[in-house]
C-alpha cells in the first residue's frame, strides 16, 4: 500500500485532491507552447532511480530538473511539489506487475508471497523504511497491489477486518525484518567493515565476558546460536504462517 508522508510535507485536504488527480490521470496537462519533452511517467522514474542511488533526502525539484535536462519551473508544470512526486514514486512501486500470471495458489502460499515480495521491494528501494505509511493516498498502483493480496488470501475464510489485519500483521514483520537488513548492508558501506569483521573485532571481549559466570544464559548457547547461516526471515514467517493455521483450523472447529 502507498502512503503520504510525515517529514516531508504537511498535508492538507487541497494536497490529497492534487496527489489523487495526478494518480489517477486527472490533474492538468501542460497545453501550451511546443510538444513537452517531458512526461509524469518519465519524472517518476527518474525519481525512484536517484532516491534509489542516493537515497530520499538527495532527492529534490532542484536536483530532479537537472537530472531530467529541463529546468525547476518545466517540472512543477508536470508535479506541483515533492510531496505530490513521493505519492507518485510510492504508487508506481507497490503497483503489480502488468504481465503476472493468474493466481492459483492457496492462501498459506498468497500470505508467503505477500512477505517475499514486501521485503524484496525494501531491500531494492531502502529510502521506502524512511517514509511514513501510516495514511495511504490511494492511486491505481496501490489499489492494484492490494486488491491482488486479498485476492490471494481471501481463501483463508477471515472477516473483512481480519484480512486486512493479516497485511498489516505481515508488513509490520516484514518491516522490521528489512529494516535491520538495510541497517546492516548501509552500516558496511559506510565503515568499510564487513559484519564478520566487526563481530570478529569483538570476539576477545566478549569470550572474556561469557567466562566470567555473569550471563549463564548466554553463555550456554550453542556456538552458533549468532551464526550466519540461520535464516531468521524464514523462521519467523513460518511461525507466523503456523499461527495463522491454527486460527484457520480453530475456526472451522467452531462452525
């Protein structure tokens, strides 16, 4: 699902009218003067490229124009402003895929599906962890995208509610989950140390630590108890999954 954001727009009721009708194809159009060179579809992709490369707080009107070769004003005859931009790039992004095959699994799969593919969209788009998702403007992308997720787990046999607080128990792991990764994958970029190294550099301390009888606990752990090759995704979804299982089951019981 899209939504507006906190930090980069204070939003008004005239703001969400202006973002809806250039979701939805409705805002005004350049008429005037030679055919534009420009186009919202081109805009909007130039603008996930540059938050992708370097991130949302590089991004601005100023710096958009000079990546597209036109000038500040040309762009806001297309996009009134960076809060409308950011309505934009979210749509585009949790659009689905035009060309998707039909759906023909059930809803354990679908809800796998929706994890998978939520933390493959953070991990490409990592600027995404830094907006606030909390009120959705809603656009054809994001419509899209959710209407494909309920179709893929309406089998489950849950209410209304319920359903869409199965989307919004999965975001919220997959969420955190991401969150950590990106902090990782930007925390070796920024230090140039790889996280065997910095675990490593630690490793006399914490030995010393551990055999001082103070954490008995931790101490007891098997040797990779931290190791690498766990996939903590993986174990949390398939718990995640299992809890959803018994409900499902409990469910039919009650009937």
């Amino acid at each position: 699902m899209t939504s507006t954001h906190g930090d980069d727009a204070k939003r008004t009721g005239s703001d969400i009218t202006r973002s809806l009708e250039l979701l939805w194809g409705e805002g005004a159009r350049p008429t005037r003067g030679p055919k534009p060179a420009l186009t919202l579809d081109r805009i909007v992709t130039e603008a996930v490229r540059l938050a992708d490369a370097e991130g949302l707080a590089a991004l601005s009107m100023r710096r958009l124009s000079t990546e597209l070769g036109t000038g500040t004003m040309s762009l806001y005859r297309y996009v009134p402003g960076k809060g409308d931009l950011l309505d934009l790039m979210l749509d585009r992004l949790f659009a689905p895929p035009e060309d998707e095959e039909p759906w023909t699994g059930g809803w354990r799969e679908g809800v796998e599906r929706y994890a998978r593919e939520t933390l493959v969209l953070y991990r490409r788009h990592p600027w995404l962890l830094h907006v606030n998702q909390a009120r959705p403007v809603l656009g054809p992308g994001a419509v899209g995208g959710l209407e494909r997720t309920l179709a893929r787990i309406r089998p489950i046999g849950l209410s209304g509610p319920e359903l869409i607080g199965v989307i919004v128990m999965v975001e919220g792991y997959v969420t955190g989950v991401a969150r950590t990764q990106v902090h990782e994958m930007e925390a070796v970029k920024k230090s140039g140390l790889s996280d065997q190294a910095f675990w490593e550099a630690q490793a006399p301390g914490l030995e010393k630590i551990m055999r001082s009888g103070r954490y008995p606990v931790l101490a007891g752990l098997s040797e990779d108890a931290f190791g690498p090759d766990f996939d903590h995704f993986e174990f949390g979804l398939q718990c995640l999954l299992d809890g959803l299982d018994v409900l499902v089951a409990r469910r039919a019981r009650e009937e």
